[in-house]
C-alpha cells in the first residue's frame, strides 16, 4: 500500500522525516502496491469528534482508521486472507478499482501523541510508527475485540516493525 499523507492539524509538532520514511516501507508491505491508505493529521477537537461520531466515545484518542474495502463481495477477492496482512479476505467494491481511490483513512492526533510521549518518557517515532502499523492492519480487517484477535494483531504488528528496525513499544516497555 502507499500512504498520501493529509495534514488538517493545527500548526503544531509533526513527526520527523526518518519515521516518514519508516511508515512508507511498512506500508509497503501490507496489502495490495497500486492501494493507497490517506494517514491524515487532525488537532484533538477533530479527533475526539470523530471518536464520538464514529465509536461513541467522547474523548481525544491517539489514532482512529477506518477501511473501505468489504470482508464479502462478488467474484475472488482483491486479497486473500493471510496475504500481505489481510486478516480475511477484502473486496474493493466501494469503487470501481483501487486506483480510484484510496482503500481506507487512518487519523492521528499529532498533539496528543506527541504530549504523551514527552509526559511518559516514550519515543515520538516509535509511537508514530506502531500506531501506524496498527491503523493499517485495522484497514486490512484487523481488530482486538478479544485477547486472541488482540494478541495476532500485536504480533503482526511486531514483525513488521521489525522488519523496518523499529520495536514494538507496548510490548518492549511492558505497556502491553
């Protein structure tokens, strides 16, 4: 997948260029080449609306995705489950062809990722780079409603931040 990064935050901390580049190789390695995931940036107020809007939660949250592509459609499967992280099998039917448009929207608040990683002492781009690992899995039908699902998210997560020389932080600080 690519990313097309959209900024709608106030002026404010954004991430450095080297866990850019880190995001771009993870989300390479997840689902389809010719897909596009939109990683847009929004201030607290936005996130916590959406947060409220979307999950019935009223408070400012790090990360939110949210994923065009269907777990059933017609015809074989645009990604089969088990391929480049699909956790079952997705279908592009919400437009005529992936290239059409983007397969999914993952959302970070800057701010509030930054103020707390300073408050607890963690790594800005690590952080940034698992939420992003994390959102993208999210788009390829990932989630952590139970320990099992929450655990194979989590290892997933591990590997591809591994791949890219990055750890995990939940896990490596005992977060987890």
């Amino acid at each position: 997948m690519k990313l097309q990064r959209i900024d709608r935050a106030l002026p404010g901390w954004r991430p450095a260029g080297t866990v850019t580049e880190v995001q771009d190789r993870m989300a390479s390695r997840l689902g389809c080449a010719d897909w596009t995931v939109e990683l847009v940036w929004v201030d607290d107020d936005e996130i916590r609306r959406l947060n409220r809007d979307f999950r019935g939660k009223d408070v400012v949250t790090d990360v939110l995705s949210f994923s065009d592509l269907a777990d059933a459609g017609t015809g074989a499967p645009d990604l089969g489950a088990g391929v480049a992280g699909a956790r079952c099998d997705l279908w592009c039917e919400t437009f005529a062809s992936p290239e059409d448009g983007s397969v999914g929207e993952i959302v970070m608040a800057a701010a509030f990722i930054h103020e707390r990683c300073l408050k607890r002492g963690w790594d800005p781009d690590d952080e940034i780079a698992m939420l992003t690992v994390h959102g993208l899995l999210h788009v390829l039908g990932w989630d952590h409603q139970d320990e099992d699902e929450e655990r194979g998210m989590r290892d997933l997560e591990q590997e591809h931040l591994a791949a890219c020389g990055r750890p995990h932080p939940l896990r490596c600080e005992g977060r987890d």
